[in-house]
C-alpha cells in the first residue's frame, strides 16, 4: 500500500491508504476527499480531477502524456506541477506521495 496525502484548498489534509495499480483519483474519490469531482471516471476527458503535484514528489510522479497535458488545457488555475490524478497510476514508490486539490475544477 501507499500513502496519499490529499490537502485541500483551504490546507485541510487526508490522508489515505492506496493499493498499487489503482490511480490518486480512485483513491480520492473512494474516500471521500472533497475537491475531485472526476466527472470522466477516468478517462482523460474531463480535466475535474485536476492536482498539484507536491514538489518533493514530481520527479517520482513524472510528466502528463500529450493527452492529459492536451485536457489541462480545460482545467482551472493550472500551474507547472499540475497533473489530473487519474493519469496517476499509485505505485509503491510513491508511498508518501503529497498532492494539493485546486480551489475548485472548473
Ligand atoms: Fe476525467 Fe480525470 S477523471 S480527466
């Protein structure tokens, strides 16, 4: 299992428990994390999932494919650490991985 710590806009954070091979959207919204809206259920084509990526853990994170960086376009207040969280597939090396959820998805 790995670690995610969800903050809010507002700094309220959760912390939950992710298995391998699901993504930080499922997660989000499997536990009730407010601020993932994740219209799409997943598939690349809402942008209501968007994050931010802590700093810390953007190397281990890594860069959106051209099709995700293609639907950050619609997304609200995007900055250079943004990512959609269902493009984030959990592994163990990102135990302990940190993401912030936008003021709001759109
Ligand atoms: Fe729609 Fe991520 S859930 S783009």
């Amino acid at each position: 299992m790995a670690r995610i710590t969800y903050i809010t806009h507002d700094g309220k954070p959760y912390e939950v428990e992710a298995a391998p091979g699901s993504t930080v959207m499922e997660n989000a919204v499997r536990n009730d994390v407010p601020g993932i809206d994740a219209e799409c259920g997943g598939a690349c084509a809402c942008a209501t999932c968007h994050v931010y990526v802590d700093p810390a853990w953007a190397e281990a994170v890594g860069p959106a494919e051209p099709m995700e960086e293609d639907m950050l376009d619609f997304a609200f207040d995007v900055k250079p650490n943004s990512r959609l969280s269902c493009q984030i597939r959990v592994t163990p090396e990102l135990d302990g991985l940190v993401v912030r959820i936008p003021e709001r998805q759109s």
